[in-house]
C-alpha cells in the first residue's frame, strides 16, 4: 500500500502482488478537491476517461449515498467517480484481463464500505 493521502492530489493506492511481470493489479482511492491546483471537475473527468479509454458507463447510481458515475472497459478496469461536498472521489481498480475477474470482489467490497463525510 502506498499512502499519498496528504499529498496535494490525496490517494491511497494498492498492488496486489507487484513481484508478478506486466501490468500490476491496483486499487486507488483518491481525493479531488475543488481548491487543489489544476483540479478537473467531475464531469470533465468522466468525459476524458470516455474520450482517451473508450470507457462506456456503467448502471448503478451511488456509492455511499452519493451522486456517481460508474465507468469500464471490459476486462480491464472500472472507476467509480463519486460527488463530495469538496469535489469527487475516484475510486478505481484495474487489472490485466486474467486476473480481472479474480480481484473485481476486493473493489465491489471497497465501494460498498466506504463512507463519504
């Protein structure tokens, strides 16, 4: 786990097994805040994921009782960006297609446990 969470862009990041070659699986959990330089509001966000990844949206409203935009790509990665009261939270989990389906549990179980102040 790596912890930038009081860095200017906070986040939390997690490798599952970084040992193995390629592309890692992740985890991230970061902070944008309308008052951190060059912030991107949410839905200039979402829109660059679908422009530059190709990502399609995804059903499913709120996590936490907030305000979301679920993204994918098949097999490859899904971000959840989620409205807070200072600007969003993107929650986000990526994985090389073998291993995509094995680790998906570990961010549904994420987004189901957060809590947003």
């Amino acid at each position: 786990m790596d912890d930038a969470w009081n860095e200017e862009a906070s986040s939390v990041y997690f490798r599952f097994d970084p040992r193995k070659d390629g592309r890692p699986v992740t985890l991230t959990l970061s902070r944008r805040r309308r008052s951190e330089p060059g912030y991107t509001d949410m839905r200039a966000a979402v829109a660059k994921e679908k422009e530059w990844r190709q990502a399609l949206e995804e059903s499913g409203a709120e996590v936490a009782g907030r305000p979301t935009v679920r993204l994918f790509i098949k097999g490859e990665s899904k971000t959840a960006f989620i409205e807070t009261s200072e600007g969003y939270l993107t929650a986000a989990y990526s994985a090389p297609p073998d291993l995509f389906e094995r680790y998906l549990p570990v961010y549904k179980r994420m987004l189901q446990s957060l809590r947003v102040r």
